[in-house]
C-alpha cells in the first residue's frame, strides 16, 4: 500500500511537471505513458474542424474522447494543439489521482491559459 501510494506521488510529481512545459515539436513524442495499478494511460491529440480535442486511452481502450472544451457552453474546439494536450494531461493527472470523474474546472482551464478569467 505504501509503495503504490509512493508510485503515484511521483507519477503525479512527474505529470504536473509536464503541464507547464511546452510540448516537443515532433509530435510523434506527444503521446504520454503514465501507469496507475498495471493500467497504461495513453493520450493524442486529435484535430477537429479548425480547431483540436483529445482522447485519452486506458490499457489501449479510448476511455475518454474529448471534441470541444469542457465547461464553456457551446461547441468550442481548443484553439490550439498545446492546449488540447495541456488538458489532456490535467485529465490523466485526476484519473492517476483517482479522481472520478476527472472533471476540468473553469478553473482550471483559466489556470492553464485557455480561457481568460
């Protein structure tokens, strides 16, 4: 019990470390692996129309697809490929915390830049 709550501090460390940081250029590394009990958690970036979504992936199986921007009314795509990925990560962050549903916030889309306060 110690040691899983030990391997889940530092993937959660490791993760949030990776939301503030820009996403590599080569978007072949924009996939991120984090595991949580055995389960491998996988996300890509998907554009759509004129924008970007995510879907995220547990054990190979798409566990979340995610076309518009959470909590803003309307469909609204992320304007941006960093930020689809930047939330993307935010989501594994909750899902490796055991966070259900790993629900994004208007606080957290502030907190990440993608919509003004």
């Amino acid at each position: 019990m110690k040691l899983t709550f030990t391997i889940a501090a530092i993937l959660i460390t490791f993760l949030t470390g990776c939301i503030t940081s820009t996403p590599p250029k080569d978007l072949s590394q924009w996939d991120t692996i984090a595991t949580r009990d055995s389960i491998k958690v996988r996300l890509e970036t998907v554009e759509i129309d004129s924008g970007w979504g995510y879907a995220i992936y547990a054990d190979g199986k798409k566990l979340i697809m995610q076309r518009q921007i959470p909590v803003i009314e309307g469909f609204h795509t992320f304007k941006t490929q960093e930020d689809a990925y930047n939330c993307a990560q935010r989501v594994i962050i909750k899902l490796i915390s055991g966070e259900m549903p790993p629900s994004i916030t208007r606080q957290d889309l502030i907190d990440m830049n993608i919509l003004k306060q």
